[in-house]
C-alpha cells in the first residue's frame, strides 16, 4: 500500500483506502470524516435538510471514505448520519462514531441508558457502532459511573465498542486498568500540538488503545491557503474551528514560527507532488498509536475528496520527516496533557473560555454540618459508614483528609497499577476538596503510603504531576496498607486561602 519512499504519487484510484482495526471484526478508514461543522453551519438557529445534507455524505462514503465521527452536540449531525445510513443502499457498511457528553453532576444508569437510546433513535439504528465518552470533571467519580454503565450497555447489546474522547494520559489510565474495554481516544494531535507524543501514545502502545486524532490540519490552517499569509485577526475567522486553532498557534509560538513549519511542508510537498495538507495528515499518521484521522467537512459546501484520498499514496523519506521534526523545534510544546485545552488555562476553545461554567460545577461529594462549625463530606465508601469516619472535616479555613484509597462505593479501581491508584486517589481528594469549598491548590501537607518500595518512583511521579505546581509538604512511607488491592493510600490537609 503507498508508493515507494520518494517517488512520485500515483493517481488516487490506484491506491486503496488505508483502514485500522479497533476491534476484533470492526475497523475504521484511517482517514474519517468529522461532521463538527455542522454545528458551525447551524449557528443562528439554521438546521440544515437532513435529505439534503446526507446525500452530500455519498461521495465520501463511495470514495472509500466509510467512517464519520460526529456527537450528540454537533448540532443535527446524528441526524443526517442516521438518514444517509437508511437511506444509501449501502448504509449500513458505513462507521458512525458518535461522542456523548453529560451535563455536569448527579447522574443515574437510566440518564446513560436515554442518553444512548436517544443517539440510537437519530442514528437509525439499534447499536451504535462506536460511542466515544467525554467528561468535563475527573474530581466527580460520575465519569466513572458513567462508564462502567456503558460497559453494561455494551455487554447488553446497544453499544458495539467503547471509545474515550479529550482524555488525558492519567484518565485513560485510569479507564483501562478498571477494566472498561476501551478500543480508542480522539484527542488533539497535530504538527503544532504535541502533547500525545509521549506518555500518550506510549500508554496506548501497551493497552492497544488507537489515537482518533482532530485538529490535524488546524482548522485549515496547514495548508497552502495560509502560507506566507499575514496573520488574520481573531475577528477575521469566519468558523469556531478556526478561531480555536489560531489560539493554539498563539501558545505554540507564534505566527512566525508557524509560517516556519508552512514552509517546511510546502518544500515536501512540492518533492511529492501532493499538497501541504497532505503531508501534514501523512506525518501523524505514521506515528505510533495513530489509528486515524479526523478531517472536518463543510458537507454540502466544500469537498476535499480526492485530496485526501492522495495521503494513501503519499510514503515520506526518513529526510522528510526529519526536516519537519527540526522544523517543530521552533514551536513552544503546549502546556499540559490530552483534553487540558477544555479544562485548565489556557482555554484553547474557540472563545478562549471554558466551554462551561467550571465553578459552577455541582459538588460532587455530598456534605453534612456537624457541630463546632464543622462540615464533613462523605464520599458513598463502605468504610466510612463501618468505621465511622468522613472522608474530610473542615473547621474554619482548615480541611482534614483521610487516608484515601482508590475505591469508589463498592469498586476498586486502577487495577493493580500504582500509578492509575495515586491518580484516583488525588481525584477523591480534590473532589473531597470542592465540595468544602477548597481547591487542590490549597493543599499544604500531604501523606503518601505505599505497600512496596518498588513502586515509590511511579507515585512520586504521579505526585510531582499533580502537585508539582502546589509544592506542600510531604512525606512517603512504606506501610502494610489494609486490603490486597490497595497499593497507595493518600492523606491531606488544607489551608483555605
């Protein structure tokens, strides 16, 4: 498949459709098409004619092109997908990959259930093939819930495979180690955000997890349009997609530095005969993990077909992706992980702003007043009603947290991995946190109890990961910690400020 390193492109016919495999029995064109743009298109109150619209899908799909990702938020994207799946007469061969996102807070098992049955019912179809989850907040355990019930959807029939979407590298860890049947993360992944390349992709080698990555041509940005371009303004840019990736140019460095990485592209792509963003898709696909990528479509409007379909002919040189990896030397990394862009600043959305409301979060723990001005939170655990204790006690601006492990109700979680188990337990204890009114950044001393000395450095790491910009004081203690399934208990006290 593709032609040898070096020599010239091939028509497109001549080249199959590259596909990745999952799952057992279901795979996926490695270049899918995203239907993100239909909320972008439906901005006013417009909605698109779903007749309309899903013939405009035809092409993709009878070029090859089989698999389209979309969400429950995309405006009527659901729809149109499920009428081109009813009506194309091969509709039914087609890849729909949808993502759920839960409002924040309380959730039940028949919240999840409606929720599934509801893109079900838009989908024209009675298992959806790949449902990707997204949440907003890791400190509310209700994105675990949420997924152990969608393995019980899964295991029942209504969902074919599970996927993950914006998670981080702790989160996805977190997942798999519990034991939910995680096949895929779409995330950001581009020449100008980096942040898979690592720890990322390197967790996804070892659980066979695929990278479904979006952004990988900026919200156009990588190709031949913007190329010696001057720098637009913000007000300029006609669609969230764009506003959004300028903001991500921005905290990768600059314009300048991004006309550097244009120009190194556009050298390549003349050698190849093939265009900018092709060369761009061509790259990431070549890197570990990469499952697919996720090319936006302005359906009905704009077709970039048989552009795309050139990236199945396109083989790079070891010199290509070399002089690219030097020319990505000029880029600051962006901060954080996977995901961080909607959930820490700086917000790399379209506005520059949380897509919600992250204060205005519901708590996720409950909280009771006790006496003395005390207020207790409980976080649901066995023990806490057996022993007789809270999971944390604030008095005045002074919060207590006890000795946390990586139990949730009646679960263990993280497997037995010491590092998805620190995770967790940090996760309680800034829930914990929040529900008192208080912020992980408020912490001021922390305990770390571990069973065997061989795991020190892996959560000493995950300790310097998630309180390395905190600093508090610490101690780390090997100790006989109570159940075989606990590697790392965690304690902590806070200082409101």
């Amino acid at each position: 498949m593709g032609s040898p390193m070096g020599s010239p492109m091939r028509d497109p016919t001549e080249d199959a459709v590259e596909r990745v495999r999952l799952a057992p029995g279901f795979t996926v064109s490695r270049v899918s098409t995203g239907l993100w743009q239909i909320a972008d298109m439906e901005r006013g109150g417009n909605t698109l004619d779903p007749d309309l619209t899903s013939a405009a899908l035809v092409p993709y799909f009878d070029a090859g092109l089989t698999t389209f990702a979309m969400a429950d938020h995309y405006g009527s994207a659901e729809v149109i997908a499920g009428r081109f799946r009813e009506s194309h007469a091969r509709g039914a061969e087609a890849q729909l990959l949808t993502t759920w996102v839960p409002e924040p807070g309380p959730i039940s098992f028949e919240d999840v259930r409606a929720a599934v049955q509801r893109s079900m019912d838009r989908l024209r179809t009675d298992r959806i093939d790949l449902l990707q989850f997204d949440a907003w907040s890791y400190s509310d355990p209700a994105w675990l819930d949420c997924l152990f019930w969608l393995q019980d959807l899964k295991e029942e029939g209504l969902i074919g495979h599970l996927g993950l979407a914006n998670f981080d590298t702790a989160h996805l860890r977190i997942a798999v180690t519990s034991g939910i049947d995680i096949v895929s993360n779409r995330i950001s992944y581009s020449l100008i955000d980096q942040r898979a390349r690592s720890g990322m992709a390197d967790l996804c080698d070892k659980h066979d997890v695929k990278l479904l990555v979006v952004g990988t041509l900026a919200g156009g940005f990588l190709t031949e349009r913007w190329r010696g371009a001057p720098q637009p303004e913000l007000a300029e840019l006609t669609t969230w997609s764009e506003a959004k990736y300028w903001r991500f140019i921005q905290a990768a460095g600059g314009w300048e530095a991004f006309q550097h990485i244009l120009e190194c592209l556009a050298g390549i792509a003349a050698k190849h005969d093939v265009s900018i963003a092709n060369v761009a898709c061509r790259y990431m696909l070549d890197l570990p993990a990469v499952g697919a990528v996720i090319l936006g479509a302005r359906v009905g409007e704009t077709e970039h077909i048989q552009d795309n379909l050139r990236i199945f002919g396109l083989s790079l040189t070891k010199k290509n992706r070399s002089d690219i990896q030097y020319a990505l030397t000029r880029l600051d990394p962006l901060p954080g992980d996977c995901g961080d862009e909607y959930r820490k600043p700086p917000f790399l959305t379209a506005t520059g702003e949380p897509d919600r409301d992250l204060e205005a979060f519901p708590r996720p723990y409950k909280t009771k007043r006790g006496r003395n001005r005390r207020a207790m939170v409980l976080t649901g655990t066995a023990w806490e009603e057996t022993a007789g204790f809270s999971r944390a006690v604030r008095h005045l601006d002074y919060v207590w947290i006890s000795g946390t492990t990586a139990t949730h109700r009646s679960r263990s979680i993280g497997g037995q991995d010491p590092e998805a188990q620190a995770h967790f337990a940090i996760d309680k204890i800034e829930g914990a946190l929040r529900s008192m009114g208080a912020r992980l950044e408020d912490v001021v001393r922390t305990r770390v109890y571990i069973r065997d000395t061989s795991m020190w450095e892996a959560v000493a790491r995950v300790h310097g990961e998630r309180f390395g910009h905190i600093l508090p004081a610490n101690t780390m203690i090997q100790a006989g910690l109570i159940g075989d399934e606990s590697l790392v208990e965690i304690e902590a006290e806070a200082a409101v400020a």
